[in-house]
C-alpha cells in the first residue's frame, strides 16, 4: 500500500516538474519572439537611438534645461513646456537609479496620443532581466495626473496578485512626484495639465 502511494506521488511530482518545464520553455520562446519583432517597430525609440544623434546626450540636456529656464522664467500667467520624445528619453535614463544591484541597461518608448509604453531592461548584479514594459496613461482631461494602467513582462502578463502592488507603489511614486513638484513651486509654476501625444509631451502651468 505504501509503495502504491509513494509511486503515485512521485508520478505526480514528476508530471508537475514536466509541466513546470513546458511552460517555462514556451514562456522564454513567446517571449524570445516578442523581443525580437517588438523592439524592431519604427515607433519605438531606445536610448540607443539618441545617443547615437549627432547632438548627443549631452546636447539634450542642454536643450532641456534652457526649455525649463525659459518655462519657469516666462512672464505670462499661463505657459506651455513641450519636451520631444527623446527629450523625454533622456530625462528617463538620467533619473533612474544607476546604483545598488538593480541596474538599468536600456530605456525605450513607444508613444502615442493618451498613451505612452516605457520598456525597461534591467540587470540584477550581473543577471539580465526581462524587459519590464509599462503602459503609462493620461486621461482626456484637463488634470496633471499620469497613472501606469498595466505591467508586463515582455508579453507576458504578472500574476494579479503582483502587478497590483506593483502598479500601486509606481503611481504613489508619480503622484508624490507631482504633489512635490508643486508644492515646492520648482519651477516656478503650478503645472495644471500633463499631455501626452504621438511624439512629445507637453506640460501646461500656471502662476
């Protein structure tokens, strides 16, 4: 009896780790797919692509900074900052952390009007990740608000569970951000309005 039972748990077992294997195997084979075709679209832009510029990442930042010099320092009530994708690029990869032992390898975007999608390849120590993709959202309404919608892995999505807290921490870090932003008068203005279109962003403040 006890023979009988152990062989039918080890049979089981067995099946699991079988199953567990296919799956791991046709998950690292979709997703293998996905990088290749996903990352080669026209729309998409990686940093990459604008350290590959005649202007260079230096040459961003400069433009950048004499935007928000101008933004901040304008004398009309109400005025607009408009930042390129590749603006915005590289204000991504110069704000993410580079220290401790999650690193980030690239940054890319793919935009569009309401919608924004930010991939993320990052390294644990010397362990390369999965491109971690985030689909970051403004609604039609006038409101500084930006959230994250969805987190994916690639293609593959998190388990519920995950993604939610997730999602969660990264819009309480965007919300803060904001709240701080404004509450500190940074630059000079209160801004009012994010939007978000197929090739910049355009921040709309106040005084």
């Amino acid at each position: 009896m006890f023979k009988k039972v152990f062989k039918t748990l080890l049979l089981l077992f067995l099946f699991a780790i079988l199953a567990l294997t296919v799956i791991a195997f046709v998950s690292y084979l979709r997703y293998s797919k996905w990088e290749e075709v996903e990352l080669s679209k026209r729309e998409i832009i990686c940093t990459s692509d604008i350290t590959q510029e005649s202007s260079g990442e230096e040459g961003l930042g400069v433009v950048i900074e004499d935007k928000i010099k101008k933004f901040a320092l304008s004398d009309t009530k109400t005025d607009f900052v408009v930042l390129t994708e590749d603006e915005m690029l590289y204000l991504f990869l110069e704000n993410f952390t580079k220290e401790g032992d999650v690193k980030v390898e690239d940054i890319c975007l793919k935009p569009s009007k309401g919608i924004w999608q930010l991939y993320l390849k990052t390294k644990y120590k010397k362990i390369s990740l999965p491109w971690l993709v985030l689909d970051i959202v403004k609604d039609n309404i006038e409101t500084a608000e930006v959230y994250v919608r969805e987190v994916h892995l690639g293609d593959l999505e998190f388990p519920a569970f995950l993604e939610t807290r997730v999602r969660d921490d990264l819009n309480r870090g965007i919300s803060d951000g904001v709240i701080m932003l404004n509450e500190n008068n940074f630059l000079g203005r209160r801004i009012d309005n994010i939007e978000l279109l197929e090739d910049r962003v355009i921040f709309k403040g106040t005084r």
